[in-house]
C-alpha cells in the first residue's frame, strides 16, 4: 500500500504511477502484462520510500527479468490499448532495441542504470540506442504485418538481437 503524505505528493505519485504503467506496456508490449508487472515493482520498493525514479528503475528491473516468460517479441502489439503512432512504432523494435530507446529517451535513465536494470554493457545500450532511432526514423511507411514471428522493423536492419558477442549483428 503507498501511503501519500500531502497533495503534492499525491500528484507526483498518480504521475509515476501513470509513467510506470506506460513504460510496462511498451517494453511488455501487452497491457495485461504490463500491470502484473507494475504490481510486481511496487511490491519490491520499501514501503517508506516510493518515489518514481524508484519505481520506474523498479518496472524496467521487473519487466527485464520477465521479458521471456510466455510471450515472443512482437506478440499483442498494442491492439490492446489505444496508443500513438510513435509509440506504436517503438513497441515494434526487437526487445533490447525496444528496451535501451525506451529505457534512456523514455524514462530518461542514465546509460549506467540501464546497464545495471538489464545486464547490458553501456556501450550495447548506446549501440541499441542507436539502432532504435535509426529504425524509427526510417519507419515512415504504414505499419506492416509481422512475417513468421520476426518484427517488421527488425528486417529493414537485419538486426539479430540474440547474437550477444558484441553489440548485436547488423548486416
């Protein structure tokens, strides 16, 4: 239970709270998903200490942990909820592509924290990072299909995110 000690604070906790469900679905990419694992972060905070830096750290910690559990990447895109374009578009980047952009430009988390919440080497978060813009800005077009499991967007890069000898293969 999170105890609000004054109006301010209750503003700034319906906000993370908001912000933490946000960030769950776009790396869950399923809204059901996505409030287990709020749940689930709320519940490893102390009880004393809710903040939202904690908590969104708490959410990515979480949903890092679960990503492999019951869904593949692309699984329920959005159709769930109602979101924009934009952001429909992030939730089809391959997971860690999906994770390090919405890690660092969306929750606005230090290359460190985003090293530790994933296991990740900075210099990965960086090179995904960079990945992930470039395959945003190139995806203008319409949405597509997915084909055989794999993301639209990962085939425009040839991107195999599971090669973790380095950064990732580009071809």
């Amino acid at each position: 239970m999170i105890t609000l000690k004054d109006e301010h604070t209750a503003d700034t906790s319906e906000h993370g709270l908001c912000r933490a469900f946000i960030l769950a679905f776009i790396l869950a990419q399923n809204s059901e998903r996505a409030e287990h694992i709020v749940a689930a972060a709320i519940d490893t905070l102390p009880y004393n200490d809710f903040s939202e830096t904690r908590l969104l750290a708490s959410v990515a910690a979480v949903a890092w942990r679960s990503r492999t559990h019951g869904f593949t990447r692309c699984e329920s895109i959005g159709v769930d909820l109602q979101i924009p374009a934009e952001l429909q578009r992030v939730l089809e980047l391959p997971t860690k592509l999906r994770y390090c952009f919405s890690l660092r430009v969306l929750a606005g988390m230090t290359v460190w924290t985003c090293a530790q919440l994933t296991s990740l080497r900075p210099e990965q978060i960086e090179y995904f990072l960079q990945l992930a813009t470039r395959m945003l800005v190139v995806a203008t077009g319409p949405r597509r299909a997915s084909v055989a499991g794999d993301c639209p967007m990962a085939a425009m890069l040839h991107i195999d995110e599971d090669d973790n000898r380095g950064c990732g293969d580009v071809r």
